[in-house]
C-alpha cells in the first residue's frame, strides 16, 4: 500500500480527479456568479408610474384666443424600471395640442406626447379635449367699486374712494368681450365698519345679470382705499323746560356749557350753534333735585351720538307765591327758562331779570 501511494501514478490520478471535479463545477447552469445573475434579474423588472404634467399648445395665441382645453393632464408610463423612475423624475417629454391648422369655432383634438423613451408605453388621461378657438381681442375698462353702504357703522360716511390702478386690460374672445357689462371690485367690509378700508380686491368682469364672463384681466386685483369717517361739530346746549307746571317756577344749572355732536353730513348741517337740550319737570316735587339726562334719547335723530353721553343738571323748584312777590317789588329777579304764565304778566316793564338758565350761561361763555 504504501507503494502504492507514494508512487508517481497515484499522484497522477489524484490531480486528474482535482481537473475533472473543476470542469465539471464550472460548466454546471445556475453556479455563475451571483452579480451577474442579479443584473439579468434587474434588467427584465417592469415598473408603472402615473405623471400629471403641463398641457401645451400648439397655435398663434397671439391672433386666437382658445378655451376649454385643461392646464395639466394625466400620462400613466410603463417599462423597465430604471427607465421608468428616471422619467418620472426628469419629466424630459410633452404633451400638447396641435391647433395649428384649426379654423375659429368648436374642436375635438387628440393629446400627443413628444419625447418619451420607445422602450415605454405610455396611456394619456383625457385621450381627446374639446377646444373654442375664437379671435382674439384686448380692451381697457375702468373699474368700478361695488360696497354694501349698510355695512357701515349708524352715521358713518364713505369719502373718495381710491383704486390703483383704476384702469385693467381684459383679453379674451371677441364673443366674451360683447358680453362684459362692467369690470369691478367687491369690497367685503365688515359689519359696523368705523375706520378707513385699505385692501387688494379681486376684479371681476361681469355680464348684465352679473355672472362672470371667461376672460383673462391684467391685473387680477388692485388696491382700493374707501375712506370711512364721521362728522362732528362743537354747539352749545339750551337747557329748555318740559312738562306741564302751571305754580311753580324752575331754574337749570349743569357743569357742561357745550357738548360735541357726531352725526351725517346732513345731520351736521341741520345743526346751528346751539341745541336745546329739554328737561323733564313733570315729577320734580322737591326744591332742589339732580337728572341726569341721556343726550341721545332726549336728541333722538337729530344726531348719531354725542360727546358726552349724558349730563347732569340741577333743577331749583321756586313757588309761585314767591314769582308774585317778585313781580309787585319790581327788585327780585325772574326766571326766563320757566316763569309761569301769571308771574309774566303781572311783571312791571322797568324790572330786571336775571337767567340762570344754560342759555344765557352758554351766551356768557361764548
């Protein structure tokens, strides 16, 4: 045996095995390298994409103003997977109208791509659009400003109102241009408003039952400035008597000579220098008694409101005994705001009166 094995021959036989099981270990299907298997495997993966891209035209948009087509469109792609992510992510390919050889009117046209890999397939979402190709026109219009006035607060006043620009220019179809009644701005202002509206507006081309019509405006919104203010003026007051006191005699003294009044334009304008003021003597049983008088409810519409509100006004109760003593001396002074009937006209013509009512008080101050 060991003869055997430390011959030449038996050396000779192990190293021919060694060939054999090599050859055979190489030849064999499916025992190539795994990087190559992996790179067949990739390259015959398929792979789906759905893009939404732009919609382009082919036409003289500057002579034929087209409508009814949308702005982007659906492509789903389809191919090798690589392929496929790249053109997703490149997006090197358009879709597009060809209206070159159209006349003006109504259309059906097909979508067509250009740029796509042929090794994709490809499916278009919509396949057809129906298009208006119409002449087209541009026109200037001047915008009008449309306000709910009830908006305002009670008494307050809208001035000049302010656009910029106050001019748009409106393109779009000749038949869409007739139908343009108007070009404005709605202003929405909120309820109560008191101060000045400062805003960009929207604008709007309006047909005559004031839908809107299917142009393009430039610019889509201006800046409009609607002053909003109220008038006011400084009077005085006339503290006047009211109520039936046929025996007593009353005198009205208050701290406040004039008061501030807020109203319209017209309002203001209805109001000279001074406003009476009335005051109630109907239940004054006391010789001296303090009101306080709410100068919007006794003013009513003659004003919006006043500055202040109210005032306070002291009310000094006289007898009449006291009126008839003062007429017979001729030296006691009467009261002009509230002298009863008899007390006047047995006063002599030489006797001095003296008023201590807000009128000649508010006279005096001025």
């Amino acid at each position: 045996m060991k003869k055997i094995i430390n011959s030449n021959y038996f050396y000779a036989f192990i190293s021919l095995c060694c060939a054999l099981w090599l050859f055979f270990f190489v030849s064999t299907p499916g025992v190539g390298s795994t990087r190559d298997s992996n790179q067949s495997n990739t390259s015959t993966v398929t792979k789906k994409a759905t893009i939404t891209v732009p919609l382009q035209l082919q036409a003289d948009v500057d002579k034929y103003y087209i409508t009814g087509y949308p702005e982007k469109v659906k492509i789903t792609i389809e191919g090798p997977a690589a392929l496929v992510t790249a053109t997703k992510n490149t997006q090197n390919f358009n879709l597009y109208l060809n209206l070159r050889d159209l006349s003006i009117g109504q259309h059906r046209v097909q979508i067509k791509e250009t740029g796509l890999n042929s090794e994709l397939t490809y499916s278009i979402k919509p396949k057809y659009v129906t298009v208006n190709i119409q002449k087209r026109v541009t026109k200037k219009f001047a915008v009008d400003v449309d306000y709910n006035k009830d908006s305002l607060a009670s008494g307050y006043e809208t001035g000049t109102i302010e656009e910029s620009p106050d001019t748009v220019t409106v393109t779009g179809a000749a038949s869409e241009i007739n139908k343009i009644d108007k070009v404005v701005v709605k202003p929405n202002l909120p309820k109560g408003i008191k101060s000045t509206f400062d805003q960009e507006v929207l604008v709007q081309a309006l047909d005559k039952n004031g839908k809107t019509v299917n142009v393009t405006l430039d610019p889509q919104t201006i800046h409009v400035k609607i002053p909003i203010s109220i008038q006011s003026k400084q009077v005085n007051i006339n503290l006047k008597q009211k109520g039936n006191s046929s025996d007593t005699s009353y005198t009205f003294e208050s701290d406040v000579k004039n008061i501030r009044v807020f109203g319209t334009k017209d309002q203001i304008s209805a109001i000279g220098g001074s406003i009476d003021v009335p005051v109630d003597v109907s239940d004054v049983n006391s010789s001296s008694t303090k009101k306080t008088i709410n100068l919007s409810d006794v003013l009513g519409n003659k004003v919006t409101f006043t500055d202040p509100t109210t005032i306070s006004v002291t009310i000094n109760r006289a007898s009449s005994n006291s009126s008839a003593l003062s007429s017979t001396t001729g030296n006691t002074a009467t009261s002009t705001s509230s002298t009863s009937s008899d007390s006047k006209s047995s006063t002599s013509d030489n006797t001095s009166s003296s008023s201590t009512n807000s009128t000649n008080d508010n006279n005096d101050s001025e």
